[in-house]
C-alpha cells in the first residue's frame, strides 16, 4: 500500500484504540516464603464433606479456579485453613502486601475503596483471588460487620498445590500413552502434546461410552475401572481394564462408525482423544505423521548431512507403497535419491539383500555424483519415503549459505571478543534506563564497531531477587546465533556490577513503528509476523528456549527494516515435556496458561505473537485493552470471549489469529512449524525470499530518529568508568556476598 494512501485510510477511520504507554514485564515467584500480610485469628476445625462440596461449588464460580475439574478442586478445597474475624476487624487494607485468597462462610463483610463504601460481601463470596496470580498490592480495604469464618489459602500453598495436581495428572497420563501401543511411533513432543489435551470422562455401572454405528470420532483409555465390549445381542465379547484403549480407527479414518458398544462394567473413568483435536496436533493424516516419525529417526541414525532442519525435510519426503517385485532405483538413473525403507526388503539385480526396514538405501550415493549400475527391486510390499537431494540444495542452498555465513561472522566476533576488557570501552550515548540498570552505547578504542553495554548492579539483583534470571540470561543468549535476534559478545564483572555486551542495533522499537505505520494491512502484518516465527522456530525447535515476553517493546526494527529480538531477561531453557510454573511477563500479552499457573511450555510465545498480530490489524489488543488493573487483564484472557471490530480490514487473518490465541496451548503449533508455516494465511508468501531479506520491508525508521555508525564516530568518547562515575545514582556499591559464587561463576 502506497504511504500517503495509508495514511488517508487510517484518517478515516474513527476511534481505532492504540495503547499510548508502553508495558512493563512483571516478574512473579511460584515459590518463597510463606510471610502473610492479612489478619486473621486461624482456628482448628476437621474438614468435613460438607465443608469441600461447599468450597468447591464457590471455587467454580472464580475465574482464577477454572481450569481444574472436580477432582482437583477438591484437592485443593483439602488444603485450605479455616480462620475467623471478630467484628470491626479488618483481613486485608488497601495497599497492603497481598498472600492469600478467603472465601466467607459465615457472617458479613463491608468492602471499601479510599474510605467509600463499595459493596457488602456475604456466605460464599470470595475476597483476593488477585493474590493467587499477582503481589499486586491490596485494592480495597474488608472490614468484618460481625464475627465472621473464613476459608483461606495462601500463595504458596495454592501454586505448590496446583503443581503437583498438573504435573501427577500428566505424568500419568504420559504412561497411558506409553503404553498404547497405537502412539509407539509418534515423538516424545507429539506425545507430550496429546498427554495436556486428553479428557478425562466419567462413566457409572452400565452407562454406555459408545453405541454400535455411532459416528467414531475419539479414542479412549482406560484409565480407572472397567469397561465391556458388546455384540449385537448385548453378549460380552470382552473385557478391557486400566491402560487398555480402543476406538483407534476413529483417528486413522474418515467418516467411521462405531462397531461395536461398548459401555462401563464398573464405576470408570476414561481419557478420551478427539480426532480433530489430533489432527490440529499433528496436522493431517495420522498414518503419514508416523511414517514421517519413522522416518526421522531412520535419519538420525543415519550420517546424512542435511541441508535444512529435519522436521522440514520430512515435510518433502513422498510417501510410497510398492508391491513385490516393483523397482526401486532404475540402472543408469542419476545418483541423488534419497530413499528410506520404512518397511520391506530391497535387493539388488543379483536378488542380493542391500536394505532392510529402518535404512536408507545406499546411502553414500545420496550426495555423491554417478549412475546406478544395475535395477534396485523390492523383495517383499513394502513402503518407502524418497526425495530428490539433488532438488533440496538448490532449493535451500541460498537460505543455509547465508545462515551459515552468518554464523561464521559471528563467531568470527565473538572469539575477537574474548580478548576485549572492560576498561578499554568507551562511552558514547545512555541509550536506555530500566528498572534493573541501565545500557550505555560503547565503542572500544581504535575500532569502528557500536555496542550496547547492558550495567546490572549486584545491589539490585540481590534487592529483587532476579540472580537466577540474570545468570539465565547470559546463559540464554551466549548459545543464540541467528539474523532475526541480537547477537551477545560477552560478559563482564566486578565487584559491584554485571555487565552483558551485546550488537548495537541502529533502529527503533517496534512499538513505535506501528504507530507511525497506523493499521497494518496483510502483507505489512506478514512481513513481520513470520520474523517472528522464525525467531520462535529457531529458540523452540534448535535450542529449547521460552522467551516468555514477545511484545512490540522487545522487537527492533533496525535500519534495514527487518526485526531483531532483543532482551532475554525472562527467557528460559526448557526442555521438551517439561512444564514451568512461574509467572512472568507482561500481563496483556500472557498466555492463559501462564496466568493460571496449571504449567506452560514453549507455546506461551505462540500467544504472545498472536496478540500482536491482532493488535496489528485491529489497532487494539483482543484483551484488556482498557484495562489496568492486572486481576481484569487476567480476566479476560482467561474467560472473554474473541472479538474483531468491524474495521478489521484482513478478514483471512481470523483462522490465523484463532489458532495462535487457542486456549488449548497444544493446538497453536498445528503439528509442526513446517505447517504452520503452511497455513492458508501465509499462501503465497515466500518464506525463501524473508531469510534472503529480498522482500521490500513495511517501514525504515527514519535516520534523524537513530544512532547510525557514521554519527557515532562524530560523538564524544568518554572511559566507560568515567562516565559512570558521573551516573552515580545508577550505580550503588555492593557489599560482598559469598555466595555470589552460586550464580556469577559463568560471567
């Protein structure tokens, strides 16, 4: 779209929201001591039956409890502590510290807010579920109007708790899946996603699970009881018990029937699997999912050299059944095939066995230049996977010589910068100030090359308690290597200050692009969207990292006009099937997941992503666009419902941003980067041409509004210590800790 017309469309239309302040990442421990900031008199009382039902038909009606089910909320209901208030007394202030979460069993309690009157709360009502999710400090001030008794539990009870409950039910889970010998050729991710989707269902004596020629669209497990398979004259045929499955082809093919019922023989309950939930797992095709599988572990095994990352090679590989006899590779054909057995034998012209399932078939070929010399024959049906090699490095040849030029580059500066020290730096420019330090524009003496120079004081490390984040940082950031994310040189240290040396990159936030560009249209939302994809593809897939905080505020357009990551003080090293609990980030670009403290993954950055893609099409953010107050923002993350405004110009981007903003975090992927790459949104999209950075970028900020090289050399230079002398107020001196050790030994 041309500027001006842009400019013109945008013009016309009225009330677009677009959030003037920037966010600010928030930093919430799961775990930590147990300090309680309310008043209460706690008392002895033996939890009754009646006590959990009434607890927990409360706990259903807060948003903060939602994600568990019955069984879970009555573990939880257990480890609540009943406490009382004498009248006048008041459980929280506004503005105090808050621990803890009540719900009111008895009496009366007046809510207030700077001294007015709001509400009156009565037997049921719940007071601070914010403090659950957030320390945020207390908003209101509740004054007990008589005696009152209370339900209660704390922060640290409610996530160690919710903990253990997500983690015992998902590892259990995981075994059903281990032991369902339907799942034995699928990934430990695959079954790591499917182990956080699956349903659990109860059933009583002789309740019926499945009618003979219902529509077959699930699987079941078995995961407590028994149940009966039955024939058309309601005989038994067979018994199946903890662990046992049924109902695979439901998941294999279209259009099935049930052919037999099958009901329960005692009290049960079942985990049961959706095809269509599998599919937005996996991607289409369950049987080519576990062809591909074998597959990749063939090639794993194998010394292939790839040229591209795995999981998109298998996305190229052709799929074959051949009969007996069927040739494989014709005498005189080109070297180059790549061809796996998955199953079957191949002999040679003289019926000599050459290749059995699970290899590849001549495979110092591959990428060797020649001819066969004879007919390669299948000796049995077998299924073979194939791919032109030949075709691949002309495909992608460009895309890895430039990956791998990068690479070179950079470690080409990283080892130059291992000789680098501190005193030599000079300073050039404060480019920013953040609540845990400051980061100053370096140059070193007698070079042309800009850095920014991240200064943490080990006082306020020690003061906010981020020592682990910041080791995670430079741990983070030493392995990452890629053209869409800042690159980090080295670290510092000394007694009184962390220092982290990273790429200066000239240009602005993306935050402040998009509202110089107003509303972006679907190739300006593209262009971006899929960097960051790519960004999310290489930390996920090439080293198991989180970030936990993609928002506008952590992306730089640079002065080519192409996005660079940037702040890595939240990211997390997080291997596959692991689950973290803390939550962090910035509320309003949170994923639910992480909200609720049930555990989240990777995904959580796939959430992010896609509330920015609404807020670049809409103007807005999908939830909480008005609001500030955190237990508001959460929310609506948790409970609202999507909605697009009626200017939404791109109406394709809609299945797009639904996938990415699933509540579900295991259907956002669809399968695997490759497809979601694929998606209809991205249809004539050259992904080749964005890491060859041959598309015209959307926006470059303007010269006068960056630090570019050429105005760097015309700068003053100042000794770094010089200047932070002058930045006094930055930098307090530490007092020595030994156990500074535990974490600064990798600086």
């Amino acid at each position: 779209m041309d500027p001006k017309q842009r400019k013109k469309s945008q013009e016309e239309i009225q009330q677009i929201p677009q959030r003037k302040g920037q966010r600010i990442a928030g930093l919430q421990q799961t775990s930590g001591g147990n300090q309680i900031y309310e008043i209460y008199v706690q008392c002895q009382k033996q939890q009754q039956q009646s006590d959990i039902v009434f607890i927990v038909q409360r706990l259903k009606l807060h948003f903060v409890f939602s994600f568990l089910n019955e069984v879970q909320l009555n573990q939880l209901a257990s480890q609540m502590f009943y406490c009382k208030l004498l009248k006048g007394q008041s459980i929280i202030k506004q503005g105090d510290n808050a621990n803890a979460f009540f719900i009111l069993e008895k009496g009366r309690i007046q809510v207030t807010i700077n001294g007015e009157s709001k509400k009156q709360l009565v037997s049921g009502d719940g007071l601070g579920e914010l403090a659950l999710l957030y320390d945020a400090p207390r908003s209101a001030t509740c004054i007990a109007l008589e005696e009152c008794y209370l339900w209660g539990i704390d922060r640290t009870t409610f996530r160690r708790t919710v903990e253990s409950i997500m983690k015992s039910e998902y590892e259990r889970n995981r075994k059903y899946l281990e032991n369902a010998t339907f799942f034995n050729h699928l990934t430990k991710e695959q079954k790591d996603a499917i182990g956080g989707v699956l349903i659990s269902q109860k059933f009583q004596i002789n309740q019926i699970i499945v009618n003979k020629g219902d529509q077959a669209d699930s699987l079941f497990i078995i995961a407590e009881g028994k149940v009966g398979v039955y024939s058309d004259n309601n005989l038994l045929i067979r018994t199946l018990t903890r662990g046992e499955y049924f109902g695979e082809n439901a998941l294999l093919q279209d259009n099935c029937v049930r052919g037999l019922t099958v009901k329960a023989i005692e009290e049960s309950r079942l985990l049961a699997l959706a095809r269509e939930t599998l599919t937005k797992i996996l991607g289409d095709g369950v049987q080519m999912i576990i062809y591909k599988n074998q597959c990749k572990w063939i090639l794993q095994q194998s010394k292939i050299n790839l040229i591209i990352q795995i999981d998109k090679f298998l996305d190229l590989l052709t799929i074959r059944k051949l009969k007996k006899g069927a040739i494989v590779i014709n005498k005189g054909q080109q070297y180059g095939e790549l061809i796996i057995l998955i199953d079957g034998k191949v002999s040679d012209s003289n019926q000599h066995i050459v290749c059995e399932k699970g290899k590849i078939l001549l495979d110092k070929t591959v990428d060797s230049n020649g001819n066969h010399d004879q007919d390669y024959i299948m000796q049995e049906d077998g299924i073979i996977a194939a791919i032109d090699y030949n075709i691949v490095k002309q495909q992608f040849g460009e895309q890895q010589q430039i990956l791998e030029i990068y690479a070179q580059e950079a470690q080409s500066k990283q080892n130059k910068a291992k000789d680098y020290k501190l005193e030599d730096l000079n300073y050039l420019q404060t480019l920013g100030c953040g609540q845990f330090g400051i980061v100053y524009l370096c140059q070193y003496k007698n070079e042309q090359s800009l850095f920014a120079l991240k200064i943490m004081t080990r006082t306020n490390i020690k003061q906010f308690g981020i020592a682990k984040h910041v080791a995670n940082e430079r741990r983070v950031q030493s392995i990452l290597d890629h053209p869409f994310i800042m690159h980090f040189f080295r670290s510092f240290k000394d007694d009184n200050n962390i220092y982290l040396l990273n790429e200066y990159i000239p240009g602005l936030e993306l935050f402040d692009a998009i509202r110089e560009i107003g509303l972006l249209n679907k190739n300006d939302s593209q262009f971006y969207i899929s960097q960051m994809i790519l960004q999310t593809e290489y930390l996920h897939m090439v080293h198991q990292i989180m970030y936990r905080d993609y928002k506008p505020e952590n992306l730089i357009v640079d002065d080519t006009g192409y996005l660079k990551l940037i702040d890595f003080g939240t990211a997390k090293l997080n291997q596959p099937g692991e689950k973290t609990f803390t939550i962090i980030g910035t509320p309003h670009y949170m994923a639910p997941e992480v909200i609720s403290g049930k555990g989240y993954n990777q995904m959580a950055d796939l959430w992010s992503i896609g509330v920015m893609l609404f807020e670049f099409i809409c103007g807005g953010l999908p939830f909480g666009e008005d609001a500030e107050d955190p237990f508001e923002i959460y929310k609506q993350i948790t409970k609202k419902q999507l909605y697009y405004p009626t200017y939404m110009s791109d109406k394709t981007a809609k299945p797009f941003i639904e996938q990415l903003l699933n509540r579900q975090p295991e259907l956002r992927l669809g399968g695997s980067y490759q497809i979601l790459k694929q998606h209809n949104w991205f249809k004539d999209f050259s992904w080749d041409n964005l890491i060859t950075k041959k598309i015209q970028p959307v926006f470059k900020p303007a010269i006068n509004k960056i630090i570019t090289n050429g105005q760097a050399q015309m700068m003053k230079k100042i000794p770094l210590y010089e200047q932070m002398l002058k930045d006094t107020q930055y930098f307090k001196k530490s007092q020595p800790n030994p156990k500074d050790n535990e974490w600064d030994n990798e600086f």
